[in-house]
C-alpha cells in the first residue's frame, strides 16, 4: 500500500514549535504562511510527489485548543496542539522526566487517529520525545521512523535507557551523515537498527540561478567585486561564525572583496558584538531571517562562492541552496557536509578541516584567483543537487522505504 492512501505524519524538533521560531524572530503565522524549505517542507513536497499525503504536526504553547492549518506553499496539512515547555531546573533525569510529562501525547493521538494517519516521521531520534512518539506509535500500531538532522544527544542517564527501548521500535531511521552512521553502530551495538542513507531535499526547479550582473545591478553591488556569502540561523558555535570572521580576515583589507551573512538566530546580539570587534569594513550582516526566496536566489546568483564554517551540522539545506544556483562551495568537515562533497571537487566544492580558519581562507583565494575552477565547480554543485538532493530523487528514495514497509505489515 503506497501513495496517496498512506498518510505521513511529519513531527518537527521541538517540545513547542516556538523553540525554534522564537530564536529567529518568527511567528506560528510565518510557520504556517511564510516558512520554506528545511528538510521538513522538504519532506513534504518530496513525499506529496511520490504520491503519498503529508501532514505536520506540531505543539504550541501560544495555543489553547488543537488548530488547523494548511502550509500556504506546499498544500500541507499543519495541526498544531496545545503544548509547554519543560522548566529547566533539577538533574539531567528530572528534566528528562518532565519533558516526557509535557507531552500532549492524548492531543497528538487524536489528530494522529482523525487524519488516519499510517506513519509516523520525526525529527531528531536523539530528542526527547522520542521516547513518547515511540510509545504512541507502539499502542497504535503505527510505523515510527525518524531522522538526523544534527540534533540533540542523549540527556540523561534515564533518557539513555528509554532510548534503547525506543529505538527497538522504530521500523528506520534516516541519516544522511556518514559519521553519525559510524556513531550509531557503536552507540547502540545490540540494536539491530534499519539506517538508511537519504538526503534532506532541495526544489531544484526553484532554486536556479539568474544572471549574475543583472542580480548585482538589482542589490547595488559593483560588477567587479569578490562575494562571498554566507546565509542560515545564527548561531555561533554551531555554524562556526567566530572561525568565519577569523578566515576573513585575510580580505579585511581588501576593497573589492565582500562577505555577505545572512539570517538571524538565538545569538544576535553575540554576533553583532563579535562583528563590531572584528572592525571588518567588508562584512555586511543582513540580520533578519528571511522567509523571501526570491531575496535569497538574488543574493546567491549575485555571489561568486558560498562559504559554510560550521562545527556541527546533519544535512544543512542552505549550501545546497547554494549549489543549486551553481555556487561552488568552500565547507568545513562538520557531520553532513561531507556526504554533500562526497566527491570532492567533483560534487561542487571545496572541504576544509573544522576549525581551521586559514584552510577556510586558502579555499577562498584558491578560488578567487581561479574563475575557471569557479565555473567548473558550480556547474559541477548543480548537477549534483539535480541528481542526489531534488525533489524526486529524495521522494523516490522516501518511497522505496515506506513501500518497503508497507508489504511488511
């Protein structure tokens, strides 16, 4: 049983969905009206064109009664159930205990049992409501699978034996990273785990670049300037901006060069102060989050590389938003990144050690002073975003392992 009679229930990271908007200044509304992409609209449009019904399900604590909502650009069903956060005070155990409390677990059941819903799909197998999605899918008798998408390790000792017992049931976990492949098999030895390797997916339709003197002339920029960006949630030391800022200062006094960031994050006020202590004339910070795609595609097909410093990644869609508009890449080794240049320059860019800020700015110059390396690079990205990262190839990998499952029930 595949396509449209099997209804997939996307559940985002999160004990409420304002975990992740109010750090980057948005609201349930953006959520529901503006937001894009990310591997979960990903997911969505990837499964809705594989045939199958998505929906998303989420808890809020800015919610009084159970919500309905369709994602304005993909059609998606979102249902939004009342929700709280988990005081952070006590042990590691007592939080772990009150997180599994705060989980509208009857809410989630009703909506879950309303749509008809066949599977379960959620973000982060090393959250803790896991353990909670695990025991509702079990009483079900619905399939749980779950992604890595760099998130959370276990919490505590009480969370780690709940994991084990959670993991048992869940029919597959998707993890794109080969490194934490490699975590998992020595992480949880007695656990005969179904991992399979699918990427979070990207609308190659989309995402294509225009002219890139008519977008500089659209944004004000001179013909003849080096641009380098940079765009996603600010945050520091996951996204390594403190190792960028170092990097940069090889072209700090370089006229014609620019790095241009852009997005906003929990960490807003700690970048604007790291970057009035850099003194960088060259450095433009665009502070806001943007849900504008179309701002974006300007400013990517304006650039001439995309650069990404981060220490902790899963499968971070924004440089694959990157090469889609046939940048090349200059990107450390952070889990997920290097499944994405798994060819090396081959795949559209260049891979440097973590932490390592003059390896960051020897790739820049590298491909500064070489524009044929330029080009064949991003023609190089393109073309391996049409074949691994689109829409259809994610959505037919999705489907192989759902059918899969399907003729085993």
């Amino acid at each position: 049983m595949t396509g449209t009679s099997r209804i997939i229930a996307l559940f985002p990271w999160g004990d409420v969905v304002e975990e992740f908007l109010d750090p980057i200044g948005l609201r349930l509304e953006d959520f529901v009206e503006r937001m894009t992409g990310g591997w979960l609209f990903g997911y969505a449009a990837a499964l809705r064109l594989a045939g199958y019904t998505p929906i998303i399900v989420c808890a809020s604590e800015r919610v009084d009664r159970i919500t309905h909502h369709h994602h304005a650009a993909t059609g998606t069903p979102i249902w939004v159930v009342p929700g709280r956060r988990a005081r952070k005070d006590g042990s590691d155990a007592a939080h772990s205990l009150r997180r599994w409390r705060a989980t509208p677990l009857s809410a989630f059941r009703e909506v879950l049992a309303g749509a008809g819903c066949d599977v379960i799909l959620a973000q982060e197998y090393e959250y803790t409501r896991i353990d909670a999605l695990a025991l509702l899918a079990w009483r079900m008798g619905i399939p749980l699978y779950a992604t890595f998408q760099g998130g959370d390790r276990t919490l505590s000792w009480i969370e780690g034996v709940a994991r084990q017992a959670s993991l048992r049931t869940c029919s597959g976990l998707i993890v794109a990273s080969a490194a934490e492949r490699e975590r998992l098999s020595h992480a949880y030895p007695r656990i005969r785990l179904n991992i399979v390797d699918i990427p979070n997916p990207i609308d190659a339709q989309e995402w294509q670049a225009i002219d890139r003197q008519e977008a500089r002339a659209a944004l004000g920029l001179p013909a003849d300037s080096f641009i380098v960006v940079n765009h996603g949630r600010i945050d520091i030391r996951r996204k390594g901006l403190d190792v960028l800022l170092q990097a940069w200062s090889a072209f700090a006094d370089d006229a014609k060069a620019r790095l241009v960031i852009i997005g906003s994050g929990q960490d807003r006020e700690p970048f604007a102060e790291l970057l009035r202590n850099s003194g960088f004339p060259n450095v433009s910070w665009r502070s806001d989050y943007t849900t504008d795609r179309a701002f974006l595609r300007q400013w990517l097909s304006a650039a001439d590389i995309y650069v990404t410093a981060s220490r902790i990644e899963g499968m971070p869609v924004a440089p694959l938003e990157a090469m889609a508009c046939g940048l090349p890449l200059v990107a450390t080794d952070a889990q997920g990144l290097p499944d994405i240049l798994a060819e090396g320059e081959a795949s559209g860019g260049l891979l440097v050690r973590k932490e390592a800020p003059q390896e960051i700015a020897d790739g820049l110059k590298r491909l500064r002073a070489d524009v044929e390396l330029r080009r064949r690079l991003g023609l190089a990205a393109r073309h391996r975003v049409e074949q691994k990262f689109s829409l259809r190839a994610v959505g037919a990998a999705l489907d192989t392992l759902l059918s899969a499952d399907a003729r085993h029930a």
